[in-house]
C-alpha cells in the first residue's frame, strides 16, 4: 500500500465515516492476521508497507490504531453500515 493513502491513526469518530469506509478491507485483513496470530511487524509490513525496523514507533502506531478503529467497527461501527443513510 502507497503510504499516501492511509494516516498513522485513522479518524476517530464515534459514527463510521469516509476513511472507515475507504479502508473497510484494511481493517479486516488486521483481524484476521490478529486471529491467525501473525506478528504485528509483518502485518504492518504487508498491509501497509512501512518497515518496522526502520520506524518502529510509527509502525506501531499506524498498527495498533487501525486495529483498534477495526475492532470498532465489529463491536460498534457495522451496524451504522447497515442503515440507510441521511440524506
């Protein structure tokens, strides 16, 4: 992944919003890698392309807040997916 397209910590809203939606498939390939328990440093490579061992504090960071904004949208956000929208 081109790193212009994600931020380090995705928008933090309490409704789902555009980057949820844009990085709906981001977030569940960090589930299922969580549940495949695959090491954080590979995931973070893989999906997002940036090297852990060269900006490990990033890393982290743009790993750990897009897995928790993913964990958000199973236990909150995808029921706002499911309703109609406002016009």
């Amino acid at each position: 992944m081109n790193e212009a397209q994600f931020q380090d910590r995705p928008p933090k809203t309490d409704r789902v919003n555009a980057y949820d939606e844009k990085h709906l498939a981001i977030y569940v390939r960090l589930l299922m890698a969580e549940e495949e328990g695959a090491d954080w440093r590979e995931v973070v490579h893989v999906i997002f392309g940036l090297d852990p061992a060269r900006e490990p504090d990033r890393a982290k960071i743009v790993h750990d807040s897009h897995l928790a904004r993913a964990r958000w949208m199973v236990d909150a956000g995808y029921q706002q997916l499911l309703q109609p929208r406002m016009q």
